[in-house]
C-alpha cells in the first residue's frame, strides 16, 4: 500500500519541531509499524537524509521502550497493543498518517519521537519497591499463602510496562494509571502491606513534584493502555492515600 | 595453547560452595562504602547484581544502552524459572536439577559450577516472593508449577507468560531502592564502549552518553559485564533490537577469553518468518509445550495442500497426522529439549512436509489440551454430561488463564486465532550458551573484569534447558558474584578513587573516538543494516541448525570480506555529539563482523556434533547428534590476538566425577 506519513521532526531539546511529510510505498499489511519505519529510514539513509530516531528495543510488547502518538492515539488505532505490536493491516492504501512523540510536560521530547521518561523512574525510586535485602535469607516462598484472587490481581497490576501511553492518552498528562499500578502490586500482597503508608505517600509525592496533572477520571489511559491496566488501580491508590494521610 | 585454571574447590560437589563462601576474604562494611563497581547492563543478572552489591555498600554504577534498567532483555522472558523446590513432591533435589542441566547441556557444562546453581537455585524463589514478584498461585495460595523441556518433574515457577519481566521488575525494585538511598547511580542511556586496564587490572570504562554523545571516562575498582548475549549476530533472532555484544567483545579484545562461541540455542517454537521486511523474531514460550502437540501432516500431499490454502489443519484427521516427536521421543514426548525438538522440526521441514506459504513450519496444537481441560473443568463443576460445545468453551477459559498474553501476541502477528486453528511455528536464534570465559569466581581471565548472566559460558554446556536463565542470571547477581567479588575486592581496601586523568584512560578513549569518527566520515554507499542483513543471511544458512566444515570455511571469508566491504562502505548519517541511532547500530555490527568470524571458526575446529551444535559430519543413523568424548570433552576458549581468523586456542578440561557421561537420550 501507498501512505502519507506526517513525522514530528525536532533536531533536539532546544530547537523547534514540526511535522514534515514523508510519501511511501509498498507497505505490507504483515509489517509491524515499526518495520514500516525502518523501510522509511532505509530510504531517507540512501537519499542522504537523516533518518528519524524512535525508541524501540523487544519488539514484541513487553520492554515499553517504544511509544509514538498514532493518529492522535497512544500507540495507535489498535487496543491492547503497543506500536511494535501494530500491523500495518490496521491501515489502508492512501491513508495520511500523523507521527508525533507522545506529548506531557514531564516527558520532554529529545529528539524527533524520542521523549524523556526519566521522570517515571524517578516514581518508582520513591517507593516503588519492598524493602528487603537480596541476601536470599528470608522465609521459605510458601510460608505466607496467598489468596489467588489477590496474587492475580497484584500480578495484573504488575504486569504495566511503563511506556507512558496512560500519560499520553490523558488531557491532563496524569501519571496515576502508572503510580497506582506499582502501588496496587505491593498493597495486594501481605509483604507489601508493611511500608504501604509510606509507599503510597512518597510515590504520590514524587509524582506531582514530576509536574503531571490530575486525575478527573475520563478513563482514556484505560483505553489505551496497551498492558490493559485497570482503572480500579487508581481507586485502589486514592484508597490507599486517604488511609495513609488520616494515619501519617 | 595453555590449561586454564577453573578454580573449583576442592571436596565433595554438595559441599564445594559452602566451603569456598566459607574460605574467601570478606571486605568490612566501612571499607566497602571506598569501593566503586560498574555493572554493565542491567538484566537480570546485572539488575540483581547492582542491587545486591549496594546493599553490602560499595558503591556501584550501572550502565544500560535503554532509557531505564526494567527495559532490559530479560523483560522478555516468557515461560518460567527452576528451582529444586520440589514443591510438588514429585521428586525433585538440588542433584537432580544439577543432573537434568548437565545432561540437557550435552555434558559440555562444568560440575561444579551447576550444582551451585541448582543449590542457590531454591533461595532465588524465597527471595522474589519477599520482593514482591506475584508468581501464579493455586487456589489454597500456594505457588505454582508447570514442567517444561529435558526434565520429568515440574520445577518451574511462572508468573503467566511474563516470569521475565515479573523478576526483572523485581530486581528493578530492589535497584530503586538503592538508587534512592545514593548507592546505585544509573546511567541510562548509556553505551560501555571500552574497558581500561590500569597495571593489568580492570579499573573503568569508556562510555558514549547516548543522548548527548559524549564520551565519558567511569573508574571503578572492578567491573562487572552482565550485557547478556550475541544472538543478533544473526541479525533475525528473538532477542531485542538493541541487544548487542558490544561490551563482551571489547573486553575480549583487552584480554578476556571468549569460550565456546559456536553454542548457540535455537529455539524451536517461534513465530515463522514472513517476508525480507521481518526485523525480528517472536518467541512463543516452551511452557506452550506443556499442553499443546506439534505435528505436521503424514501424507506429502497433505502438506502442499495446506500450503497451497486447499486444506485446512482440522481437515486432517487424528491418523493423517505425524505427532513427530511423540513419535520419536516416547518418553518425553513434546517435551524434548530444545536443540532436539529444532532439529525435529527442521528435519520434518527439509523432506516437505512443513505447512505455511514457505513450507518452513509446523502446527502447535492445543486442541487436545482444550477437550481434556474442558472436561475437567465440567466435571469440577458438576456437570458430568457436557456437550462439546461447553467443552470447548471450558477448555479455552482454561488455556486463555494460562498462556493468553502468547495467543494474544500470536494473533497481533500472525492475524489467525489460536484457539480456533493450531499456530504455526519454526525454530529461531534464541540464546548463546557461549561468551566470555570465566573461573568459579565469575572472573574472566582479566583480573577484576567479572562476567555474569548470558555473557559468560558457565553454565548450561551445549545446549540451556528451558526456565534456566532466568535461574542463572539471578543467581550470578544475586547470590554468588557478591561473595567471589568480594574476595577480590579485599585487596583493593587501601587503594583509593581510581583516577581517569591517566595514559590508560586517554589511550581507551582516543581508541574508540577513533572509530566512531571513521565511521561518521565514512560516507559509503550501504546503510548498517544492509550489512547486518547480509550478516545475518550468512550465519543463518553456514553458521545455523545445521553445519558442515565446508559452509563453516566459506562462512568464514564470506564474513571477513563482509567486514572488509562495510569499513569501506558503510554510510552513517548524522552527527558524534548528537543522539544518533545508525552510529550506535554501527558500532554493534562492526562487533558482529568480527566475532562471527570466531564464531564459525570455532564450529569449524569442534568435530562432534553436541546440544546446539549439530554438524552433519556427525550423527548417528537415527539423525541424532553424535559427541565425540575422547576429544572434544573440553570448553574452547579463544585469546584474541587483532584477528579473529588467528584467535589462539586454551582448553579447560571437563570433568564428570558425579554423574555418568553417557550418550544423551529423550527416547
């Protein structure tokens, strides 16, 4: 098939970037879109033009290393997918297709359709995890059962894989699908419970200081969330806030 | 060509790991907080590494080409982890895991160094469930278990299809944790270009800062490769876009012996390729073996219908199927290990009878797996006259709880539903039992230069079981490097900050700006990947499931003068100081260029055919792989000397003292 690609061309942090139209042919419906892309750049390397920079690694859904505002979508038209997961079967012969880096203040654009995303990780260093040393000298891992609704819960929540789409997909640019899916993952399992006050205040703290906005529950991070992480995560962690700011 | 010292203590093989963390030399806490690490690469095995050597306080910097550590490779593993739990009271212990990884390695892997495995191995589950990893649970709340390849208990731990990214998150955690207390500092996005070697020792690195493209100078007191393994040498495999030799390869060109390349896994349950456009490979996990059959058609006729669109799977009836490796392998049945079900499906491929457009694969079909588990569920719930229908639909709920992320990805990809007609699958380049050469200690023959996870050879011999490198990657970092870095370390307590204004440093750096500059004003006529294709297209067909000494010599000058074309011609647009992606890319390749020379040089010298590496020259009647003990018993490790054609040869002999070398056998 032929396409019309609008690319989000921006040479760095500090300059200015704008959509620049890219006309390509013999696109398969059995590429990935990212396979697509590669076709794109091998044809701009051979013309002498630069080519454009986009974060991928796995290539099969699960790192969360590649992003891209699809048509105005997180990772495109498809539902629980994410862009390296996007075939171009999704697409038709002739249609104009808009590429733009996913778009928040806290995920600054690097270059073209490379965002920062270190602000994500900076939530995570405020608690995302149990605080316990890896000297492997703990209880035996059948000692404390688990309710198996409550273990596949928490493994649910887990299974984010913090690409950024929730933040992308909200008009406000609110990390609470994010911060809540970590949270929601410890405050489920019994070893989680201990630091779940300090948790949940600390991660909740980390993220507005990051300057994402709020939740007034529209529920599109749901939609487009390519791991399917549920909105009762966020209920889940307001829950969990209030508890702990009536107890800190 | 030398012996080299495996460093194995001495005493019985139960006993040895205990005694050698009772004997090393322990660094006090206040001198640890004036030791610097560098871990490179943050996986499983470096992530854990990392996190644990924060903990003990050293301080420690991590390095990772992606934007954060959970981006890592291991975040892809699908299936599961072992551990000699024995949970399922089926007969499990730490010797039979020790036992099945040995004998599922081809006896090509060390005693010593698999039986510590499978003694940690245990410790490594206690550990995540502490953590926070939410492994499947049955309904009482205890953990569960399914079986997987080479093995006839069920040890294996999973979290649905994504143990890897459940214990790389974890250990990503534990990281965290360390980064917020000022212990671990990251630099992501971040490519370890060099190692400096200060009066013989490892003592730094030279890193390219990938957003602004800068190279920077890191010292450390010793320095940890956990970069994982060379599988995109082949250009198409399953592993990551970005997952390169880079690191282990520069250490090897300073001094590290590269040991065993030629072993490289090719798993058998991948999604076919579908056209030149294909970036990569997608697994479908091993633990898919648990329940589904994998057959091809009996009759040739059959399977050119089927390629043709004529017919249909579920047209044949239950004798117009070969149930192969039911067929040949009785006793395991679809659970053979990996190497063997390849080759398998290969074998049945190469005389026709293999099923999509291209003829290049096999049906995984869950069909029986769906009625049986359909009537269980009816049966559970009282319904003891079920309709087939009900059967059906209990069964998918079954198969969807436990594999539905796969039959999810399958369908993205392929565009057929797996739960309605059997997927289509085909070998592909996985993972490499090969890297760099290390002692019991983790060490490789540079001092103070240690290599865990995929980028050493220790472990898994000839060929890896399923569910054991996720086990060996947490187990190097978390449990064993700590203690054997510590020994080392101990000497290092009156030694200081390690300065970067020194001869070594400028030499490292001069050496790689060297390189990238060439490459930037190389200003050829072909692209990167033109080269890695290329590349790619040459190890596949000489270098792959199958290898004889004539395609592995052609292999050999094909890929040197490859190498030669792509320094002539290679174009890489855009500017060093810049985030550039075809220059980081170039850098890789120009790796893969060399160390897939060394790769087919050691395929070629090795004259037996074990685990993954099958050469045809030796097989038995029956097609099965046909070691020869008397002298190849050995691990090839290679010196380098600025010619990968001209690597010198060192042995390390293998001993077997606790288990019976024998021909191994799935029948």
């Amino acid at each position: 098939m032929k396409l019309t690609l609008k690319i989000w061309r921006q040479k760095n942090a500090n300059t200015k970037g704008e959509l620049k139209t890219y006309p390509i042919d013999g696109i398969e419906g059995d590429m990935s879109f990212l396979e697509m892309l590669d076709v794109l750049n091998e044809e701009l390397i051979n013309k002498g033009d630069e080519p454009v920079v986009f974060d991928h690694d796995c290539r099969e859904g699960i790192c969360g290393s590649c992003s891209l505002q699809i048509n105005g979508e997180p990772h495109g038209p498809d539902r629980l997918v994410t862009t390296c997961q996007l075939h171009m079967r999704m697409f038709n012969d002739g249609d104009t297709i808009v590429i733009e880096p996913f778009r928040a203040k806290a995920f600054p654009v690097i270059k073209d359709l490379v965002v920062d995303r270190t602000s994500f990780e900076r939530i995570q260093q405020a608690g995302g995890y149990i605080s316990v040393n890896t000297s492997g000298n703990t209880i035996d891992a059948n000692a404390i059962p688990v309710n198996k609704q409550d273990a596949d819960d928490s493994f649910n929540a887990a299974t984010c894989i913090g690409c950024g789409a929730c933040v992308a997909a909200c008009k406000n640019a609110s990390a609470m699908l994010f911060t809540s899916a970590k949270v929601s993952q410890f405050a489920l399992l019994p070893q989680g419970k201990v630091e779940a006050t300090e948790r949940v205040l600390n991660m909740v703290a980390q993220m507005d200081k990051e300057g994402f906005g709020n939740c007034t529950n529209t529920g599109a991070c749901e939609i487009e969330c390519p791991k399917g992480i549920s909105l009762e995560n966020i209920a889940r962690m307001n829950r969990e806030y209030l508890n702990a700011s009536i107890k800190g | 060509m030398s012996i080299l010292d495996s460093k194995i203590p001495e005493g019985p093989l139960a006993d040895k790991w205990t005694k050698h963390k009772n004997d090393v030399n322990l660094v006090n806490p206040a001198n640890k907080r004036n030791i610097d690490v560098i871990v490179v690469g943050t996986g499983l095995a470096g992530g854990s590494a990392a996190a644990t050597l924060a903990e003990l306080g050293y301080n420690v910097k991590t390095f990772c080409y992606q934007d954060s550590p959970r981006r890592a490779h291991s975040i892809a593993a699908q299936g599961g982890i072992n551990a000699a739990k024995n949970y399922q009271g089926d007969g499990d212990s730490n010797y039979r895991l020790f036992y099945d990884t040995v004998k599922g390695g081809d006896y090509r892997s060390r005693e010593g160094n698999v039986y510590r495995l499978a003694e940690v191995s245990a410790n490594i589950i206690d550990q995540c469930v502490a953590q926070g990893v939410p492994f499947a649970r049955e309904y009482g709340g205890m953990l569960d278990n399914r079986s997987f390849g080479g093995v006839l208990v069920s040890r294996t731990f999973y979290a649905k299809g994504q143990t890897g990214q459940q214990l790389l998150l974890g250990a990503y955690s534990a990281m965290n944790r360390q980064i917020n207390r000022g212990k671990i500092t990251p630099f992501n996005r971040h490519e370890m270009l060099d190692l400096v070697i200060v009066d013989g020792k490892a003592r730094g690195i030279i890193a390219r800062d990938l957003v602004s493209g800068k190279i920077e100078r890191h010292s450390a007191h010793a320095v940890v490769i956990a970069s994982g393994g060379y599988g995109n040498v082949f250009f198409l495999s399953t592993n990551a876009m970005g997952s390169n030799a880079t690191a282990a390869w520069k250490i090897h060109k300073r001094g590290a012996y590269f040991a065993n390349p030629c072993y490289t896994q090719i798993h058998p349950t991948c999604i076919p390729v579908s056209g030149d456009h294909q970036s990569k490979l997608t697994l479908m996990s091993e633990s898919l073996r648990n329940d589904g059959r994998i057959w091809v058609p009996k009759k040739k006729e059959d399977a050119i219908a089927i390629r043709e669109g004529k017919k249909k799977a579920k047209d044949l009836s239950e004798d117009e199927r070969d149930y192969y490796l039911e067929r040949r392998y009785p006793s395991f049945g679809n659970l053979v290990p990996r190497d063997v079900a390849s080759r398998a499906a290969k074998e049945r491929c190469d005389a026709g009878f293999g099923v999509n457009k291209t003829g290049q694969a096999v049906f995984l079909d869950f069909a029986s797996a769906i009625e049986r588990y359909g009537k269980e569920q009816a049966a559970m719930h009282g319904n003891h006259n079920p309709s087939k229908e009900e059967i059906t639909k209990l069964g998918k709920q079954v198969i969807e709880n436990k594999y539905g992320n796969l039959f999810q990805m399958y369908e993205k990809i392929v565009d057929e539903n797996p739960y309605e007609s059997p997927m289509m699958i085909y070998p592909a380049v996985h993972y490499t039992m090969g890297g760099i050469w290390v002692d019991y200690n983790l060490q490789s023959t540079i001092p103070g230069c240690y290599v865990t996870g995929e980028a050493n050879f220790s472990d898994h011999g000839a060929n890896r079981l399923g569910a054991s490198a996720l086990m060996q990657g947490l187990a190097d970092g978390y449990f064993v490097l700590p203690y054997t870095i510590g020994d080392y370390l101990s000497k290092d307590i009156k030694t200081g900050p390690i300065p970067t204004d020194t001869k070594e440093f400028d030499e490292a750096e001069n050496k790689v700006l060297q390189q990238l500059e060439t490459l930037i004003n190389n200003n050829g006529k072909h692209s990167v990947d033109y080269f890695h294709k290329k590349l790619g297209h040459i190890m596949w067909n000489k270098c792959g499931m199958a290898r004889n000494a004539t395609d592995l010599a052609s292999a050999m000058t094909e890929i040197r003068a490859l190498r030669e074309e792509f320094w002539k011609d290679v174009k890489v647009p855009g500017e060093l100081n810049e985030m550039n992606a075809e220059l980081e890319k170039a850098m890789r390749v120009a790796d893969f260029l060399e160390l897939g020379e060394l790769f087919a040089k050691d395929a070629l010298h090795r004259n037996e055919s074990c685990g993954g590496h099958f050469r045809e020259e030796y097989q038995t009647e029956e097609g099965e792989a046909l070691r020869d003990d008397e002298n190849f018993m050995y691990v090839a490790a290679w010196e380098y000397t600025g010619d990968p054609a001209q690597e010198i040869l060192h042995k390390e002999e293998l001993k077997y003292e606790n288990i019976e070398v024998k021909s191994r056998s799935y029948k």
